[in-house]
C-alpha cells in the first residue's frame, strides 16, 4: 500500500468515526436547531454522493435532506467500508466524470474526490460545533490530532 493510499484510509477510519461520535454527541446533547441535524445529515448524504460518482451510481439521496440520526450511523459506516473498497481497488488517478447537483459536468480524480469530502466533513462539523455552542450545548473535539492519541489507531 502506497503512503498516499495508506494516509487516506487512515482520514477514512478518523472521518467515520468522528462523525459517528458527532451523531451520538448530537443524541445526548438533543439541540434545538434543525440547521444542526440537516448539517450532520448533508455530512453523510454528501459522502455518500461522493462515493456514488466514484461507482458509476445514481445520485440515491437529496443533498440536504434531514436524516433520522440512526439511519446516518448505518450510513457512517457503510461509507467507510465503500471508500476502504475504493482506495484498495481504483488507482487515485482515475478520473471521474460526473454531474453535480446543479447539473454541471465535471471530472475529478479520486484523489481530489476523497481529499474533498474529507475536508467538507471537517468544514461542516466546525459549523455544527458553533451552532451548539450558540445554543449553550457542549461542542465536540474532533480535532485529527486528539483522535489520533486515542484508542482509534491503536
């Protein structure tokens, strides 16, 4: 396994599992914002895309529609498993042609796809945190670097 490959799998197994924590943070914290929960659900909704284009599938959910938080946890971890299956069988090179969702074509390799949805995670995870801090909920670290200390990759 390449160090590039061997790094995404382990953003892969960090993203999955901070945002299952996050789905499970948000359960006990019990917000009030619906922005919080279509936040989190466009998470794993645009992950889900991502993956669909990297397979040649069709586009199986809306981008931002709300998403009960036990179907997002199954969904988490489904994500995972199919992105683990794509870095180990597709070559980062390959480029993807796709349609987005405001019927614009472009192409991307599987690279740029992956270092993409990764950071857009972290992007709307940080919106989250501000939205329950704002509502005087308790933010969530999901800092790379804490859950690298931690039992993740042990």
């Amino acid at each position: 396994m390449t160090e590039a490959i061997q790094l995404l799998e382990e953003m892969n197994d960090y993203n999955a599992r901070v945002n299952a924590d996050f789905v499970q943070h948000l359960i006990q914290e019990n917000p009030a914002s619906e922005r919080i929960a279509e936040l989190m659900s466009h998470i794993v909704s645009a992950h889900q895309i991502w993956l669909e284009r990297m397979t040649g599938k069709s586009m199986s959910v809306k981008v931002f529609a709300i998403r009960p938080y036990s179907e997002l946890l199954e969904q988490i971890e489904s994500n995972r498993r199919i992105s683990s299956e794509i870095l180990r069988e597709r070559s980062l090179s390959d480029s993807i042609t796709y349609v987005n969702t405001k019927r614009q074509r472009f192409s991307n390799t599987i690279k740029e796809m992956f270092l993409h949805l990764f950071n857009h995670s972290s992007y709307h995870r940080g919106q989250i945190n501000q939205l329950l801090v704002a509502e005087g909920k308790q933010a969530m670290v999901s800092d790379y670097i804490v859950y690298n200390r931690t039992e993740l990759f042990d």
